[in-house]
C-alpha cells in the first residue's frame, strides 16, 4: 500500500493524533493561535481586498521562538480552501512540516491542526502555506519567524524587513498572480514592490546603535537584486545559520541576490546623525534602484562598532564526511507537454513545464510517488544538482540543511542553507549528513515551477 492511500484512509485516525474541529475554547497555555483568513490592506495607493494573512488588516506577523525552546502553533482555517502550515528551514520533526499528504492531510474550511516543534538552530526562517500556495502565498501569507539567540550577541535593537511583491492592477485590485506563460519561464513577476506590506517603509533607529536587519525575500517569484546604501555593515549569517567566512557587503554595482525563500542577516551601525539613513535599496530590471526599507539615524547614543559584537554561536549542523559522501543527481530541466498534475484539494495550474530527473511531480495528492532518493540517517551524502534550464531556480530541501561545495560557474562561499539559487546552466555539488528521519519536500521556490513539476521529495530512513 503506498503512503497516499494511507493518508487518504486514515483522516479518521490522524483526527485522533493531529487534525482537530476547534471550537471557540481558550487555547491552551503557551499554544499561538494562527487564524487563515481574508484580509484587507492598502499595499499602495488604495485598499487591496482579498489578500491572506493571519488578521483581517495586518501583514502576518513575525513569529518569535527560542532555541531549543518548544513552540505550539493551532493553525485554524477559515477560508473556504484548503491550507497547510510550513515553518520553512526549521529542521523539525517531519510530522509537523506542514506538506499535504507528505506528512499531512491539507487543513480542511473550518478545521486546524496544532503544530508543536523545537527548532534546533537560531536564525532567521520563515513560514508560509504548503497547500494553496498559488493562492495563499500569492495574496500575502508568507511571514518571518525569528528564533533568538540562546546568548544575545550584544545588538541595540532589530529590524525584520519581508521583501514581496504583489500584482495590482491600477485600482489596486489582484491581477491574476501567474500566467502559464510565466510559469514555462522564469515565472510571472509582481509589479508592486513591497516590505512589510509597505512600500519603502523607514524604521527609527538609535544614532549610531548596532541593528541586527533580518532580510526574508518571501517572494514567490522574484530574485532580489539587493545592496545597502549607507551605514557600516557586516552579513552575520545566512539562510539562518551564522557565516563563518568575511562576505562583502553588497554595494550600489555590487548587489547580491537573494531568491525566493533566501535570507541575509546584517549587523548594521547607524550613522551618528540625526536623520542619516541606511537603505536597503533593490535593483529591478528597467528601473532606477527602488528603497525596500530604510533604517533612520534618531536621537544620540554611544557611538557602537560591529568589532563589539560577539561572534553568533554556531549552530549544531553536522559536517558530511566527504570522502565517504554517496553521490546523487539530480536534473531539473523542461518536461514534454505532459499530463496536468493531480489537485487533491491543494491547488494545480493544469500544466507540467518542469521536471526533476526527467519525470514531472504527478501533484501532491497522486497516488504511487515514490522519493527521488532514499538516504540513511546518518550517513553523509552528496547532491549533485544540475540546471539544464536558462531560467534560475532556487532550489529548497526540507528538514535538512546542506552546504555548496562546488560549482561549474563560480565560486561558492560554504554557507549553510537550505535553498540553493542554481544559475543558468549551473552544476552544484551539495553535502549533507541525513540526519533528519522522513520525507521531506525538495522543489524549486519559484511557486509557479514547484506547482507544474519542479517538486519531489527525498527519504531519509
Ligand atoms: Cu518554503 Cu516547501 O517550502
Ligand atoms: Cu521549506
Ligand atoms: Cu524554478
């Protein structure tokens, strides 16, 4: 029998285990209630109905956790589709990953499910629908989760900046967020450009104060071209894990790009005087450098430098063993006009473009899908992924996280992650140790490539 049907049989065993029917009842001590539902927000110059979040006119907010220290989450549906939470880059236990029938039944209208998980590692990592995503993540449920230090490095405040875009028609209505013809290429861009639901919203900050500025790209399309205009920094950790490596700070002509799915922590000194600015700034193609988010200089303090903060404690990642690393391929690449994927209540396009391995994701519901690799827990591995497409697509593992050891195009920085941009015509070699037991997702974050094929999943035993 194969894992799908079981799920599909077993609703009624699962409710006993993790599906609920909420009702109206307090919520149980140091248990967050997550309510998905409609929202309404001026993104622009008017009112934007029919935007997803976790209030009815407010961003979804950023969710706050400790290392090592237990969160609870009831994730409570009322719209009418289905839903399902994912804590993107929190290497949890698999049950409460949040994907459709890969570890869960999608989260019916009216129903919830209750996540409960320790994150191992502090960082940056964010959360965002893994059903309905074309839906739900299109009209803004995509939030930032922060998990704190277990040893404060010494900053003077924070500021978390979720960079999205959304696709408004004059009238600040939604224009349909993906075309088939975007979705064959590099996906259909957004034409509003956004941090914290605002457009180049500034933040009060301490005169000459260190600011730790968490950057999230929770685009579903867009690859960021970012630089900082401004200020003096340092990039401090990367996709959550700290960089052990010096990394150039991204400068007007020099930006870096950060992918759907991506984050970038900086250590940040205000200018001394008052009313100075430190800006995030984006390059978009065909336009001049566009303001995300400003950081301004308030008040006076004592003047900080970055040589104040402590280092950030490493995480406890496991190193692969190279020389007894397994090797893996993978081909992400075009697929022959194929059959639409299964919908299964969580969403589809109706075309297959993409591929992993030459076989399309058959839909998230589809019965038979066997892992594109199995591996051993505890073993070392090496992936090789290979892009066979001229369009870029940032590549995610969930439970794990891996680090680039070589590429065909450049040279790669070991920075620990979970998702990987592959360039045109790139080759890169990943490793890893299999230290997570389940099945867990493997897709490009690009929405529109994940929902016609680019998905999969490996097993680790
Ligand atoms: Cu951000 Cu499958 O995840
Ligand atoms: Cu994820
Ligand atoms: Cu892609």
């Amino acid at each position: 029998m194969f894992r799908r049907d079981l799920l599909f049989g077993g609703a009624a065993l699962l409710g006993a285990a993790g599906l609920a029917h909420l009702g109206s009842a307090m919520a149980p001590h140091g248990m967050q209630e997550l309510v998905v539902q409609q929202a309404t927000y001026q993104l622009r110059h008017q009112q934007t109905a029919g935007m997803v979040s976790l209030s009815s006119d407010a961003p979804p907010p950023v969710l706050y956790g400790r290392q090592g220290q237990e969160m609870r989450f009831t994730v409570r549906n009322t719209l009418d589709d289905y839903t399902a939470m994912h804590w993107h880059g929190l290497r949890i236990a698999n049950a409460m990953d949040g994907v459709p029938y890969l570890t869960q039944m999608p989260i019916g209208p009216g129903e919830g499910f209750a996540y409960a998980f320790t994150p191992p590692d502090a960082g940056t990592y964010w959360y965002h629908p893994h059903c309905m995503t074309m839906e739900q993540m299109a009209h803004g449920l995509t939030g930032v989760i922060v998990i704190a230090d277990a040893e404060d490095p010494g900053f003077d405040s924070e500021e978390v900046i979720n960079l999205r875009d959304f696709r408004l028609d004059a009238a600040d209505a939604f224009l349909p967020a993906y075309t088939a013809r975007g979705a064959a290429r590099g996906g259909t861009m957004g034409n509003v450009q956004t941090a914290n639901w605002r457009q180049g919203p500034v933040y009060d900050h301490g005169a000459g104060s260190l600011v730790r500025l968490r950057v999230v790209n929770t685009d579903t399309t867009r690859i960021y071209r970012l630089y900082l205009d401004g200020g003096t920094a340092r990039i401090i950790a990367w996709d959550g894990h700290p960089v052990s490596v010096e990394l150039p700070v991204p400068r007007m002509g020099a930006p870096l790009l950060l992918a759907p799915g991506q984050r970038v922590d900086l250590a940040v000194v205000m200018p001394v005087e008052e009313g100075q600015q430190v800006d995030l700034m984006a390059d978009l193609p065909g336009q001049p450098p566009r303001l995300m988010a400003g950081l301004r200089a308030v008040g006076s303090g004592p003047k900080r430098a970055l040589a104040e903060l402590k280092s950030l404690a490493q995480n406890p990642l496991s190193q692969p063993d190279l020389d007894r690393a397994e090797l893996h391929e993978f081909v992400f690449g075009w697929t022959p006009e194929g059959n639409a994927p299964n919908d299964g209540f969580c969403g589809t396009m109706g075309y297959s473009f993409w591929s992993i391995n030459r076989a399309a994701w058959a839909g998230d519901a589809a019965t038979g899908t066997a892992p594109l690799a199995v591996l051993e827990r505890g073993k070392s591995y090496v992936l090789r992924l290979r892009n066979e497409s001229p369009n870029l697509h940032p590549i995610h593992l969930h439970g794990l996280a891996f680090v680039p050891i070589a590429s065909n195009r450049r040279s790669l920085p070991p920075l620990w992650t979970d998702t990987m941009l592959l360039l045109k015509d790139e080759v890169i070699d990943i490793a890893l140790v299999a230290d997570n037991p389940g099945d867990w997702a493997f897709h490009c974050h690009v929405i529109e490539h994940q929902k016609t094929g680019l998905t999969g999943f490996l097993r680790v035993t």
